[in-house]
C-alpha cells in the first residue's frame, strides 16, 4: 500500500486571462466549499482507499508528480 502526505498547499498568482469576468482564484471559506461540494463526513478511513490501481499506475503517478515512490 502506498500514502501520500500533503506537507503544503500553496494557490498560484492570478493569471492575466479573461476568464469571462470570473474570478478564478478566489478565498473561498473553507465551510462554504464543503457546502457548496455536498461533502459528506468520513465515517470509515477505509472508504478514502482506492482500490484496483496497478503498481504500474502508481508508479505513473508518482513520477507525474516528481515524488519517489
């Protein structure tokens, strides 16, 4: 089994495009994106595990993301 931890989630710069006069990076509080997702709590840890990826899928992504797997 692989684990992935997330040590940092950094929002990039707005990029000067016209997003047709929407704001595409946006502070969003943290409540109303739950909300607006319909998220639901996890109950069971095991539900968040995927199932049915290769190694060879792992190892893609892994490399996709320049992490050593």
């Amino acid at each position: 089994m692989k684990t992935m931890h997330v040590r940092e989630i950094i929002t990039g710069d707005q990029l000067g495009l016209d997003f047709e006069r929407v704001d595409f990076w946006s502070d969003v509080p943290v409540m109303d994106a739950i909300r607006e997702a319909h998220a639901k709590p996890v109950n069971d840890p095991a539900a968040l595990e995927l199932s049915g990826i290769t190694g060879e899928q792992w190892a893609a992504l892994y490399e996709a993301l320049g992490v050593d797997g």
